[in-house]
C-alpha cells in the first residue's frame, strides 16, 4: 500500500523527525511506501499532490495542528501523538492497513479532487490549494469566497452585538431616551480615561457594553475579509500583508471594497514573491521577514498613496447608489437576488448574491444606513424559501416524489429553516427542469416582497433562528411563507403534468430518474 | 586522529558516559553546563527554564530508555546536542521506565529552518536501534563524539 503522513510537534526540532523515522521504518518494514511530510522547524518539504492523490491512506502523528489537512480530504485517516508513533509505529501502520481495508468504496478519491469538488460548491473550505485546472474565474470565486467565510463569524457577533444593544437601550430607556450610539462614544472616551463607566444594574449599560463589544468586532471585518483573501491566494505569508491592507483600507475610507482589492493585491503580490527561487538557507528568513515586511511596505503604500483614493470614491459611488434604491427599483432588486438565490441552490450564483448581501450588509452597518441591512433580509429570505418548498410540496403529495425524494423532504425543512440553500438540491437534481424554474419564482416573490416589507436583517446567516433581530419579523416570516407556498404549488403542478403524461403513454411510473443525494 | 573540537554538533567535552543524577531536571543541569562550559549555551538558568517550559508541555521520556530535553532557546548560539550515558538511568516520565540515553537537543530561537536540519537528521537517528546500541557500547567520550557528529549528516 501507498501511506502519506504528517508529523509535527511543539518545539519542532525532535518529536517530529522522530516519529517520521518511526514511521517510515514501521512501513518499509511491512513492506509498504510511505512518503512523510515533517512540519517542524527544520524545513518542511509540502509532499506532492500526484504522492498525496496516490496514497490509500493518511497517518497524521501530531501533537499541534496539522497545516494545509484539506489536501488529504477524502482519505482514509489515522491519527496519533506523535509519542505513539515514535513508540510504535508498526501499530500505526497496521491501524492505517485496517482504514484502507474498512474505507467505504469510493472513499479514496484523489484528494485534489475530492478538494476541488467541494471547494467549488462550499465556498468555506480553505481555499489555499485552488487546484491548477481551475479557471481564474473560479480561483477568483474561490478567493473571495474564503476571505467571506472568515468574515462571516465577525459580522454575525458585530451585527447581532450592535442589534442587542439597540434593542435593550430602546427597551430600558424607550424612544425618547439616550442615544446608543452618543452612550457608546461617551463609553470608550471613559475607557480611554481609565473609568469603565458602567453598571451591572443599569439595563442602558449593558445595552452599551453590547454595542460596543459589536463595533469592536465589526472594526476587524475588512482586515479579516482582506486577510484572509490573500491567505486563499499565497497561504500564511500572505496573511500579515493581507490584514495590513485591510486595516489601510480603513484608514483611507475605502472600506469593503477596499478590503477586497488590497486582499487581492496582497496575495497577488505575495504570490509572486513566493516565486522567486533562492538558495535555501534564505528560505526561512524570506517567508518570516522578507515577505511580510516588503508585501505590507508595497502594498500598503499602494493603497496609501495610489488606490486608495479611487477606491474611496468607488465604494462612495456605490453606497450612494444603494441608498437611491427604493420603491420600485429596490423591489427589482429583490426579486433578482431572489431569482439568484435559487438558480443554483449555493452555486456560484447563489454565492454571488450572498455575496452581494454581506457587503451591503457590512457597508450599511459601517455607515449607520439602513438599505444593506434590506439586502441581506431579501438574500436569507429567498436563500431559505427552495428548500421549504420542496419540504413542503413533498409533504403535501407524497406520491409525486421518489422514495429517497420523500427522505429528503424531512432534512429539507430544518435545512430550509437555517438558510441553507444547499438542502434543495437533492430535488433539482433529479428533476431540475420542473424543480428549479419553480424554486426561482418563489424565491423571486420572497425576495421582492422582503423589500416591498422593508424588512431589514443584522446578521449575515442564521435563518428562523435570527428572526428576533429582524426588523417587522411576521411580515418577514409571511414574506417567506408566500415564496413557500408559491413553489411548492409550482413544482406540485409540473409534477402532476408530468405524470398525467406519463400514465398517458403509459410509460414509466413515478418520478423517472432517481435522485442523486 | 585529531579531531579538533570546535564545531560541529556536539565534542568530546558533551558527552558523559557515566551520568549519575538523581531526577531528570539535575540530568539535564549537568548535561546543560557542559554546553555552558563550551559556549554553546550563554545563560545556564533561562536556558534551563526554556527546557522545563518544554517539559512542562508533555515529558519528553521515549520508551526504550531515551530521554531527549530539548528546546529552542534564545540562550543558545548552535544547534548543539549534549549527550549522557546513564548506567543507572534518569527517569524522563516514559511508560515504560528511566532512560539511560539522554540527549539535551539545544536550539538557537532564530536559527532558519536549513541550521535545524542537524537536529532533524539527529532526531531521526535516535529512533534506528543501530545507533542507540553504538552508543550504549561507548566507553571513549572522543570516540562517542566522533560517531555521533559522523553518523548525523543532514
């Protein structure tokens, strides 16, 4: 058999090279191959995608984190402290025969495209190895989408943090009392003075504390969006320049937008330097020093003294123009996002009106305005209502829908209710002409009516289970029962059609193709 | 055969063959003065204190007798490896009793990953029996130094 391992330690200098020796001894000995990845402080050589895709099994001895795990996704995998395999290794080679020989059939998928597979649909996985075969659209797709996945935590404890903090000031203090906001700046000055003003009794403090806990978190969201960008693009070296340009990004007021492209500039600029080919004793001083220091020198000047200006008025230019959005435009607007949202359940679509929404979300929460917030109501709403439909439809008549159909119709209601477009594929897969147009319309309604509702929406995920954060929750819940329902009698009646014809031609019964989960 | 002493991972006056200590921390004190008394090691008490923090972390006792206190330090100018044969053994907290090969791996904090190598190559000679029975046969510390700087080639 083919074994693929890693080793790390915390020190770095002996556990690791330790056990790789254990293990390679361990598995030439059973007459196995074994290529071993050491990440210590010694040099790591990162072991070939063509070693890792040919391998029947992954040993990971290790006692902190391994780096880059996602190349080995899909593989058989055996774990242990590094101890363990310093003291036996032939037992850990034996423990990897048995995974090989218990792995489902299929499980041993090449890694990169096992890696590649899932990374084009969930945009969270860590895109550091964008496979070579991809298409810059995708690895640019696939960029962005990583540096979202980080955002994503950040925005949902801001957003909810800073929607706490208003709700219990208006509770404690009513309409007519303080500000949050005039309370929040008065806080921090107190802070820099040295004084915590606050009071465990006072319900108004606490709804200060929230809120300024929230916009301490959401001061992080364009570092960590551009931070992690150019950890897509470049891997480790490229997080410091990343979150420098992020944070320069703030200071010239070129926000979101600006995050993205000194993220992109970044990694761009950090993918090059990891290019250059120099003698190896230099290696560990230009990943730690050279790259960090010139790419956040180059790229935040660039930012500083050329882009960010442009950019500044870019992102102006555009906060302008969502906030000339209203009455019929703003409801076009949902419906299109809505039409997106359901055209391809989580596909690159989906993830460009997902997209679409935290930005507006993130630049609306930055900038106090109200018009992001409605985005992000309509993008959850209509990203929720696919799946609901079809639990709903499935529900109601049964025997339209295959067997395992029927399976998924239970999941798809708790995945629907957490906005999880994802759960309405199994349906489109089987039957995508009838499912999908359907899906769409239903989205399509969902997402015009959020708007026409005015519904506005803090957190960027989170489904039935943020719907106390939503501005007019009942229109916004009935909003997403109309597309529901919408859909489901949609999907319902081309079904019926499409057994009416087959019982005509008294061909095939049932829903034909099987579903493929 | 003149070796001259002055470089290289370890020298003759690294090594003891005859270490008696009573726990593992007077172990590796003795094992640290001799690189002190080399010059490997600029400050004896925070070097000690960078091994016990990386003790503290998890014992570095391996079954079959080796004891390998080891860190990367600030206090240390090489990679170095001091190196103690202990008869009656020292107990490193391994499963399976004291150890009586100890090896005290010195790493300089900023060394880069090429001037670790030595001690890669090291560590992964401490798991071949060949070499760990080599060592318990030693009975010259010129001849232990000899063979341990020869047989670690990164």
């Amino acid at each position: 058999m083919k074994f693929v391992a890693v080793t790390s330690c915390p020190t770095g200098i002996a556990h690791t090279y330790m056990a790789a020796e254990s293990l390679e001894q361990a598995a030439t000995a059973a007459g196995h191959e074994i290529v071993v990845e050491t990440q210590g402080a010694g040099g790591s050589e990162p072991l070939d995608t063509s070693v890792i895709a040919e391998a029947d099994a992954v040993i990971f001895a290790n006692d902190v984190e391994v780096v880059a795990k996602e190349r080995f996704a899909g593989k058989p995998l055996v774990t242990s402290g590094v101890k363990g395999a310093i003291n036996n290794g032939p037992a850990l080679i034996a423990q990897a025969e048995e995974a090989v020989k218990n792995a489902p059939v299929g499980a041993a998928v090449p890694a990169a495209a096992a890696a590649a597979a899932a990374g084009a649909d969930t945009g969270p996985r860590l895109a550091t190895k964008v496979s070579e075969g991809d298409s810059w659209g995708t690895k640019l797709r696939q960029w962005l989408m990583t540096g979202v996945s980080y955002l994503i935590p950040f925005v949902a404890a801001g957003g909810l943090l800073i929607a706490l903090g208003f709700a219990l000031n208006t509770i404690a203090q009513g309409d007519q009392g303080y500000l949050v906001t005039d309370q929040a700046d008065a806080f921090r000055a107190g802070l820099a003075e040295g004084e915590v003003l606050f009071s465990a009794t006072s319900l108004a403090d606490w709804a200060t504390l929230a809120f300024v806990i929230g916009q301490a978190a959401f001061g992080l969201i364009v570092p960590v969006l551009a931070g992690f960008i150019a950890f897509a693009m470049a891997d480790r070296p490229g997080i410091a320049p990343g979150f420098v340009a992020g944070v320069v990004a703030g200071l010239v007021g070129a926000g979101f937008l600006g995050g993205i492209i000194g993220g992109l500039l970044a990694g761009g600029f950090v993918m090059w330097l990891k290019r250059v080919k120099l003698p190896f004793a230099f290696a560990g001083v230009w990943t730690v020093v050279v790259i960090p220091l010139v790419g956040s020198l180059v790229v935040g000047g660039l930012m500083i003294l050329v882009l960010g200006q442009p950019i500044a008025a870019l992102q102006e230019g555009l906060t302008n123009w969502l906030e000339s959005l209203s009455g019929g435009s703003i409801i076009l607007l949902g419906v299109i996002l809505g039409l997106m949202m359901a055209f391809d359940m989580g596909g690159p679509v989906n993830k460009v009106a997902y997209f679409f929404g935290v930005a507006s979300l993130t630049t609306s929460l930055e900038q106090g305005t109200e018009v992001g917030l409605q985005i992000m109501a309509a993008v959850m709403a209509a990203g929720m209502t696919p799946p609901l439909a079809l639990a709903l439809a499935s529900t109601l008549r049964p025997n339209l829908f295959t067997p395992s159909e029927q399976q998924n119709g239970k999941p798809a209601w708790l995945l629907g209710a957490s906005f999880i477009t994802e759960g309405a594929i199994p349906f489109a897969a089987s039957d995508p002409l009838r499912v999908i147009p359907s899906i769409m319309a239903g989205s399509a309604l969902t997402g015009g009516l959020v708007m026409a509702f005015g519904s506005t929406l803090q957190a960027p995920h989170g489904g039935i289970f943020v719907v106390p954060f939503i501005g007019d929750p009942w229109l916004y819940l009935l909003a997403i029962l109309a597309g529901m329902v919408l859909s489901a009698v949609l999907v319902i009646a081309a079904k019926s059609t499409k057994k009416a014809e087959h019982q005509l031609h008294d061909a095939e019964v049932g829903a034909g193709i099987p579903a493929t989960v | 055969m003149t070796v001259t002493d002055t470089g290289g991972l370890i020298t003759t006056e690294m090594v003891d063959l005859h270490l008696e200590a009573p726990d593992k921390d007077s172990a590796t004190r003795h094992l640290a003065e001799m690189l002190v008394a080399a010059g490997r090691i600029t400050d004896l008490e925070g070097f000690l204190a960078d091994v016990r923090a990386r003790e503290a972390q998890m014992p570095t006792g391996l079954e079959g007798g080796i004891g390998i206190p080891h860190c990367r330090s600030e206090h240390v100018t090489v990679p170095t490896v001091g190196f103690g044969l202990s008869p009656s053994g020292v107990d490193y907290g391994a499963a399976d009793g004291p150890a009586d090969l100890i090896f005290l791996i010195a790493a300089p904090a900023g060394a880069d990953s090429d001037h670790l190598k030595i001690l890669a190559a090291l560590a992964r000679r401490l798991v071949r029996q060949e070499f760990k029975d080599n060592l318990r046969a030693a009975t010259d510390p010129a001849a232990a130094a000899h063979y341990i700087r020869t047989e670690v080639t990164p």
